[in-house]
C-alpha cells in the first residue's frame, strides 16, 4: 500500500497542473479503488467522465466502488447520450466547424447573389437557409461544450460518512451522509 500511497501523490500533482489528464484521473481513481477510499475513487471517474464523457470504463468502475460501498446509493450518469457526443468532440472543435459553416454560409450567399435562374436560385436558397441552421448548431455545440468543461460543478462525499448538521453548540445531527453521495 506504500506504492499505492506514492502513486496517489503523483497523479495528484498531475492533475493539479494539468486539469484535463484523463489518464491521471483514471490512475487516481484505480489507486483510490485499490486502497479502500471508494469515495475519492469516485470523485476521480466522474472527472474522467467530465473530460472525456464517452469514456466506457469510467462507469463501470463508479458502479463497482458504490457496490463496495454497500450502499443504497445507485449511480447515474449526469448527461444523457447526446450531451455526452456534443461534449466530446470539444469546445475546440466545435469552434473549429462553426468556422468551416460560415465560409460555407459565406459561399452560398455569394452563389444565390450570382445565380440567375430561378430554379437554381431555389437551391442556393435552401443552401443559405441549411448553412444558417449548421452555423447555429455548431455555435451552440461550441458554448455547450465550453460551458460543460469550465462549469460542470458537483459535490461528492468522500469519507465514511459525514454529520449533515451542527447546531450552535456543536451537536451532530442524527443523520448522516455516507460516502459516494452526490
């Protein structure tokens, strides 16, 4: 458990300095797993998730540390399957293709000016009109992605279980938060 221990310490700091190492999470995850501290386990996969959300054995391994738990507590992820799509392809991406639509809205507008013939006018047209509609869906792909990485907050118990309430003069509550709750 020593190594374990060393290993914690390092894809730590990693993940510290570099926020969306998906590999260091996933490590931190397995190490946190491997020593019993199932709560941290989960917290590390769920950002795997967030950073890469179609990433498929991130599940599993949260289902697996909630049934460590023993607990009532079922997990579910946060983003249904499209949102997972939309934010994996990236806020850069995303950008990137809202880019390419424009110079394609560009091009279809200068194509329905030039055109003369009423039938091909027609079909620069609905070029125009299906341009718009892919810039504006690129465009939101970018800010939901965007959004997703630099927003996307949640708290997650990771220890054994916690008071929910102290009043004035210190006393717990009776009821308390187990680890692995959202």
């Amino acid at each position: 458990s020593k190594e374990y221990a060393k290993a914690i310490s390092l894809f730590e700091k990693v993940v510290e300095t570099e926020k969306g190492n998906v590999s260091a999470y996933f490590n931190l995850g397995n190490c946190y797993y491997n020593t019993k501290e199932y709560g941290k386990a989960i917290l590390a996969f769920e950002h795997v998730l967030k950073y890469s959300p179609r990433d498929f054995e991130a599940p599993i391994n949260i289902e697996l540390c909630y049934k460590k738990l023993g607990s009532s507590i079922t997990w579910e992820p946060h983003t249904n399957g499209i949102q997972r799509l939309i934010y994996s392809i990236g806020p850069n991406k995303w950008s990137y293709l809202t880019l390419f639509s424009s110079l394609l809205f560009s091009l279809s507008i200068v194509a329905f000016l030039r055109t003369k013939r009423t039938s091909w006018r027609r079909v620069t047209f609905f070029l125009v009109f299906g341009n718009v509609i892919l810039v504006i869906i690129c465009f939101i792909g970018a800010s939901s992605a965007s959004n997703y990485i630099t927003s996307e907050k949640f708290a997650l118990v990771t220890k054994s279980s916690i008071p929910t309430y102290m009043n004035e003069l210190g006393e717990k509550a009776q009821l308390q938060i187990q680890e692995g709750t959202k």
